[in-house]
C-alpha cells in the first residue's frame, strides 16, 4: 500500500524553504544494533534500493523508515521480580537505588532480546508541495523533523491558510491539532448539500461532533440520521466519499485524506507508475481545492454567524 500500489492516506505541505539538492543521505535510515541502549531508529531510505532520491527538477521521491522496540511491561515486571528474588536469596538487602538498577538490567536483557518493529512512511516532494503517505500525528512529525534537518521547511496546506481566511473561535467545537478548522467540517457539508460528492450509500462512515460535546460515528445506510444530526447543529469531522467513482475517507477539519483507492497503473519504471499515480492524486486534490474556492463566501458567512 501506498504512493506505488492500494489505498493510500495523504497529507500535504507547501514548501517554504527547499535547498537545490536535498541531502536525504544525511539523515539516512540506520539499524538499531545488537546490545545497544537506543530503543527507536529513523532516517531515509530510497523508494527503491539505490535508486535517486530526485527524480527530475522540483520533484523528490522518499520513504522514512522508523523501527522502534518497545518493551512489553508485563515481561519487565516478571524479569524485575526473578531479579530482586535472586538478589534476595543471596542475602541481599534492596533499597530503592538497588531496586532501580535492577530494572535498568532487566530492560536491558529484554532489549537484547527484542526484535524492533518497522514502519515505512513514503513522502513526494513535487512542485513545491509535499505529500506525506500518512495522516498519523506521529509519523507526520517524524518525517518532518527529518526534512528540517536537511533544510526543508514546510507549514500545512489547506485552503483557508492557503486563501487567508481568518476565523471566529468555535462556541464548543475543539480544534486541537495544527492546520484544523472548522472551515474544513463547512466544506463537507457543503459539498454533501451540492452533490459535488458522494456520500458512500451503503457502506457509510461519518464521524461527528454535537453541541453537547458528543462524537458520534454513523456506519451502513448513514443519510437518514445524517440529516437528523445537522439539523441538532452538528458538525460534520470525517466522511467517507464518493468522487467521480473514487471512493475515499476525508478529514474535513484537517483537511487530509485518510484513504483513496486509486487504479492500478503500468509503466517500465516505478518512476513512472509514481508519477502517472500522484497525478490522479493530485486531480482529487484540485477538486477539493477548486471548490472550497468557489465555496469561500458561502463558508465565511456561515463561520461569521456560528
């Protein structure tokens, strides 16, 4: 799954600072060693073995690699107690400072033991956006931190930053991630009131929030208590889609898509299936963009009056 093959989520950056040849080698990927206390590992890696990292002018092609070895609590706590029995038997006396490097020794040997767990997050820096394969708060601040690191810099690409609208606070709605707005929950709503797309008709999802502080998810034939909720003044979060036969999840108030299924295509070189695929994502995206545009007023008026 991802920019090459299946589903796959999408957030998006403008670029404001970009150097000519990025240094993606500087941070490249390194494997957590044998005995070593690091527990967590990041870096670049090729989209595939020894291939560039720029694929052509503006246009850069990465994936980010994070293996990360966690230590299963109730094993630690068992390891501890064999420890402090085995100390006891000798005739030890334990105290808290005793006690505490015991369990430092007992991560230790778990660490030894333990295999990390990988994770690969693919990024396409093209025309002065960058798009991240993920959605995940967590990922997306591990692949940016890194980008930092080798001069890129980038800020969330939505269109109400994008177009400088500016927003009264929300009477009860909680914004708490960076580049959310209600402009984005308006837009579902508007796009659900126009018809421009779809709701998914039978195998629904839409996610919402009430004025008394509710989430409520909808699953199956969702339309009917769909409108039973705008009516109570709800707002509309995440919606599953239907665009021009392309189903998709869309984050409306941070303005990302959780999941797209996008065909299937054909070419002599990954670079060319990568470009021909980012192409059809970036069509989605440009209708998303094209309407919030001609919506603008509309969503402006509504936030004025909330």
């Amino acid at each position: 799954m991802g920019f090459l093959s299946g589903n796959i989520a999408c957030t998006r950056f403008n670029i404001i600072s970009l150097p000519d040849e990025p240094a993606f080698q500087q941070q490249s990927f390194q494997l957590i060693q044998p005995g070593s206390n690091f527990t967590e590992s990041s870096g670049f890696i090729p989209f595939e073995i020894e291939e560039p990292y720029t694929l052509g002018k503006n246009f850069h092609a990465f994936r980010v690699r994070i293996d990360k070895i966690n230590i299963d609590a109730t094993l630690l706590k068992e390891r501890l107690r064999e420890l402090i029995k085995l100390e006891r038997d000798r005739g030890e006396k334990l105290g808290s400072k005793k006690i505490r490097n015991l369990k430092r020794l007992a991560q230790d040997e778990l660490l030894s033991r333990s295999a990390p767990r990988s994770k690969v997050i693919e990024g396409v820096i093209r025309n002065q956006v960058l798009y991240v394969g993920s959605t995940s708060k967590s990922h997306l601040g591990t692949v940016l931190a890194l980008l930092q690191k080798i001069g890129v810099e980038v800020e969330y690409k939505t269109p109400w930053f994008d177009l400088g609208m500016e927003e009264n606070e929300h009477p009860w709605l909680d914004l708490k991630e960076p580049g959310q707005s209600i402009f984005g929950s308006r837009f579902l709503r508007a796009l659900f009131e126009e018809h421009d797309f779809m709701v998914e008709p039978e195998k629904g999802s839409i996610k919402l929030a009430t004025p008394t502080h509710a989430r409520v998810s909808l699953t199956g034939e969702v339309l009917g208590e769909l409108d039973h909720y705008l009516e109570e003044g709800a707002e509309i979060l995440a919606a599953k889609l239907i665009f021009e036969e392309t189903p998709m999840a869309f984050d409306g108030l941070s303005y990302r898509i959780n999941s797209i299924k996008l065909e299937r295509f054909k070419g002599d070189h990954w670079s060319e299936v990568l470009e021909l695929r980012l192409d059809r994502l970036q069509e989605v995206w440009e209708a998303f963009d094209t309407r919030f545009s001609q919506l603008k007023t509309k969503l402006q008026v509504q936030a004025a009056i909330t």
